[in-house]
C-alpha cells in the first residue's frame, strides 16, 4: 500500500514538472511569426533560418567568430556607448542575465556596437570597465559597421520586418534582445528596455538549456 502511493505521488510530481516545462517557438522570417514544433525531423526540415558566420572583436581586443557560440545558447543585442538613451537602460537590464549566467559555459551574450568606428576596443574596454561587467561570457563587439549592420538585419531580424530591407547607410537602433538556441535558431524577441522582458528572457534561456538536455539525453 505505501509502494504504491509512493507510485502515485511520483507519477504525479513527474507530471507536474512536465507539464511546467515551457516550449519556446521558432522564429524562421523577420516578421516573427511563431512555429511551434517538437519534432527533430520537422524542426530541421522546416526552420531553415539561422545565425549567419561573423567575425568580430571585443573589448579585450580577443577576435569572436561563431566558433566561440558553437554549441552555446546566446543573447544578442544592439547598443552604442555614447547613446543617452535606451542603452544605458539595455546595458543595466542586461546585467540580469549576466548576473545569472557570468558562470555557465553554456551561455554567452554578445552586444554588437552599431558605431564601430566610434566604439573601438580601446572605448569598449573603458564601458565595461565603466559598467563594472567583468564576465568571461559578455562580448562587447566592435568591427566592420556593414558586416555589423547585415549580420543584425539579415541574421538576428534585430528591427523585425521594418529593418530587413534597410541598408547599412539606414542608422540601426532598436530596443529588441535576441534569445538563440545552441544551433544558432531565433527562439525568442525581448524589449531590452524592460526589467520584466530580461527576468523572462533568464527563464527562456533556463527552459532551452532543459531542451539542450533532453535532446542529447532522451
């Protein structure tokens, strides 16, 4: 009798967790449209969009390429340092998941600057020195301002639908964090301006590492 209640009360804990565990969608075009699919067969035949190759450098002046997120889930946003307005809120926010995450190799932000030629390494270093982020896993980036440009439009869909057709002469801003998967697929789209968005944002991030894990486990 006690056996089988001990049964019962697992089999109900096991549900429970299961049916807590969050599906993210996919996101295949700029516009956003949301696909849900569980199937590894759909998934790879259906979402065909992902994170182009970049090769850029930080403000330790350490060159970054998408072999540095291979494997990795990570968070991209668009900021420069000499903005009085939404980036230093961007920046502030983002220290939620730098906090949450700073430790774990499995996660990594990068935050592209959208005037290179004004945020070079030497100025990068001095804003994170500045903002006290000290992470292994937060890369400030700086390069060339069209491949910084193409690579936020066309790959991240940083302005949605109204940026993917803009050019790098069209100066990009936008408030939108970017949530990727370990195989460079959009899964998510934040207001970096809102403290809200980034406490979700940790707990999307939680949700795709839990689907990394199932997904080498079984």
């Amino acid at each position: 009798m006690q056996y089988r209640f001990i049964t019962i009360l697992f089999t109900i804990v096991l549900f429970s967790c299961q049916s807590q565990e969050k599906e993210l969608p996919f996101y295949n075009t700029p516009d956003f449209t949301p696909i849900f699919l569980n199937n590894e067969k759909d998934i790879d035949r259906k979402i065909t969009h992902e994170i182009n190759d970049f090769s850029f450098l930080d403000q330790h002046n350490q060159q970054i390429t998408q072999k540095d997120i291979e494997g990795k889930i990570h968070v991209a946003n668009f900021i420069f340092t000499s903005c009085g307005s939404i980036c230093p809120v961007m920046t502030n926010h983002m220290k939620i998941i730098d906090q949450e995450f700073s430790d774990d190799q499995e996660v990594a932000i990068l935050s592209y600057s959208v005037t290179p030629w004004i945020d070079n390494v030497e100025v990068l270093q001095e804003y994170t020195e500045k903002q006290q982020i000290q992470s292994k896993n937060w890369h400030f980036l700086t390069g060339d301002k069209s491949e910084i440009y193409q690579l936020a439009r066309q790959s991240y869909f940083a302005e949605e639908d109204l940026g993917f057709t803009k050019d790098s002469t069209d100066f990009l801003h936008t408030e939108h964090v970017i949530l990727v998967d370990a195989d460079k697929r959009i899964r998510g789209i934040y207001n970096g301006t809102i403290k809200l968005d980034m406490r979700q944002l940790a707990k999307d991030i939680e949700a795709l590492k839990a689907e990394k894990k199932k997904n080498i486990f079984g």
